[in-house]
C-alpha cells in the first residue's frame, strides 16, 4: 500500500493524539514534525519540549521548530519536501499562520480545528465555547486557506460540554474526537468522496488568545457567568482576583441555590456572604458563587477548606475580593 505523504504541524497535547492517531493508522508516512519552539514554564522556569515534540522523538520523527515560519531555514526544509512531490499538510493546534507559499505548494493542506465552525474562529475556542455556555462543541476538518480558519469544511463532529466539564477536559475530548474525525475523513477527501462546504460568513464568531486583562474575574458578572469564566480558564490560562492587594486564582466554583436575595441586599458584589470552616461564598452581580479550589498568591492550590483553615481564617464576611 502506498502511504499518504505529509508534514504534521501542531503543538499542544490535542495535536499528539492526532499525531498519535496518524502514526498508529500506518497509512501516512510522515516526512517532518512542525511544532513551536521549547518553552521555560511554571514557576521554576523550566525548559519543556511540546507535547508533540516529545511524541515525535518517541518515533525517530524529524522535528522542526521555527520561531517564526515566515523566512526561517525550517521554512527552507519545509518547501524542500514539499517540492519533492505529491507531500500534503495536516495542522492541529499548531499556533502559526502558514505562509500562503506552503500552502501553494502543498498537494493538499488540512487544518483540525477544534470548534463547529463557522463559530469561533481563532486560538482559544474551546475557552470561548465554555465562557459562552455553550451546550457542545466539536472539531471541524477543513481546507486551509489564507484566512484564519476560513476554508471549507470537509467534516464535523460534537459532543456535550457538561457542567463538570473544563477546558482540560474538553481538550482531552475534542483531542480524539479531532482524531477520530480525521482519521475517518482524510482518506475520503484525498479520493474526492467528501465535497467541502462553504462556512456560512454571517455566522463566524472569534475565538482570540485569552488576554491578562480578560483573565480578571468581574465580580459584577452573574454567579453562572463567573462560573462558566472560571471552568472556561482552568486549567490554563486560570481566571483570578485579588486577595488582600495580591493575585488570587480561582480553579474551581458552583452557583449556589442556598441564598436568598434579600440576604445579599446590602452586599456589593465581591463580597463575602457566607464564611464557615468548609464554605466560602461571594456575591455576584446575580446570585452567589461557593468557590471551592483556589490558589492564594506564593502558595500551592488548594481546596477551600484547606485555605479557611490557613491563611483565610480571619475572612469576615463582608471582606470583599477584587479591586
């Protein structure tokens, strides 16, 4: 059987169990790994290969990581294969714009893209489907073209977003669905059993790089809002407040339907409303949120018993978090 010949570009552990499935298929000889450069991480500042890096070297796969594609000596290497001919590009969760010049020279280019397209367009969608509150969300296969995340689709799949759910657990689901997808779907595209369809424009919605700034709980916000903020960052990029004038993060929280409104009348939201040795609840702009896994500033993350019996025994009632 002759084998399919591509270059795999991704980053993250989403993009491994793609690579993951390519290579178990053994239908694909992957000619090079594309992948962002190593990066210092966590507090340590610790030097780590890319999920996709490390599965790559597992495999004797060549591994390239330019810094940026545009003008790089990987880019040179790049061009290379893919003039060697009939080579094609498989993407997912890779983090660069391809320059239009691969995408020319490619015999086909694919992108696995982890949203039902035309909705949320960008880096971070499985973030903006949990902030949203959103029911689902899916993975969409589809030609890459020079616009963000604007080529035809070729295939689509969903599965719920449950109110457990987070984006760890929402990556590591859509990571084989994504799999799953492709590994059912590329082949018939290849032989021109699927017809790509056109994403419909008037429904494109964005999904940017969460910024800092957005990373800030408003506490004016409803306690679902807040809740489905928190959900929509943990584990990464993780969404906070402040604490005592420090950077206070907030892993895990749930809506409370034990408080009443007249109770919380006289409270402006960020407030503490209700403090015992196992519960901390806050008011929000509607409602009130229980947080139940936090991370004070220079300390380990911790449940919220374990920070009431610490470093937040003297938390009155009324104290209030945010600026």
């Amino acid at each position: 059987m002759t084998k399919t010949k591509i270059i795999f570009m991704g980053t993250p552990q989403f993009a491994a169990t793609v690579l993951k499935g390519l290579i178990d298929s053994n239908q694909y000889e992957i000619l090079a790994v594309v992948t962002q450069p190593d990066r210092k991480v966590g507090r340590k500042q610790e030097l780590r290969m890319t999920p996709v890096k490390e599965l790559a070297l597992t495999v004797n796969l060549p591994v390239l990581q330019p810094e940026k594609l545009s003008g790089s000596v990987e880019m040179t290497q790049i061009m290379a294969l893919l003039e060697s001919g009939e080579v094609g590009i498989v993407t997912a969760a890779f983090g660069q714009f391809l320059p239009g010049k691969l995408l020319d020279a490619a015999q086909f280019a694919v992108n696995t893209h982890a949203s039902l397209l035309p909705k949320y367009r960008g880096g971070a969608p499985i973030h903006y489907a949990i902030m949203n509150g959103e029911k689902e969300a899916g993975v969409t296969i589809m030609e890459m073209i020079r616009k963000m995340d604007a080529g035809d689709m070729i295939a689509q799949a969903s599965t719920p977003i449950l109110e457990e759910d987070n984006v760890g657990t929402m990556f590591e689901k859509l990571a084989l669905v994504g799999r799953d997808l492709l590994l059912e779907t590329l082949p018939k595209y290849l032989t021109g059993e699927l017809s790509p369809q056109a994403q419909n424009e008037d429904e494109v919605t964005f999904s940017p790089n969460i910024s800092s700034e957005e990373e800030k709980i408003d506490w004016n916000q409803s306690a679902r809002e807040i809740f489905n903020k928190v959900r929509g960052m943990n584990p990464f990029p993780v969404a906070h407040t402040t604490w005592n004038g420090e950077r206070f993060k907030i892993y895990e929280t749930k809506v409370s339907e034990n408080i009443t409104d007249s109770s919380v009348s006289d409270l402006q939201p960020g407030q503490v409303v209700e403090k015992t040795k196992k519960v901390l609840k806050v008011v929000t702009g509607k409602g009130v949120l229980e947080l139940l896994l936090v991370q004070p500033a220079g300390k380990p993350k911790m449940d919220v018993v374990s920070f009431l019996n610490g470093l937040g025994q003297k938390l009155q009632v009324g104290d209030k978090f945010g600026e």
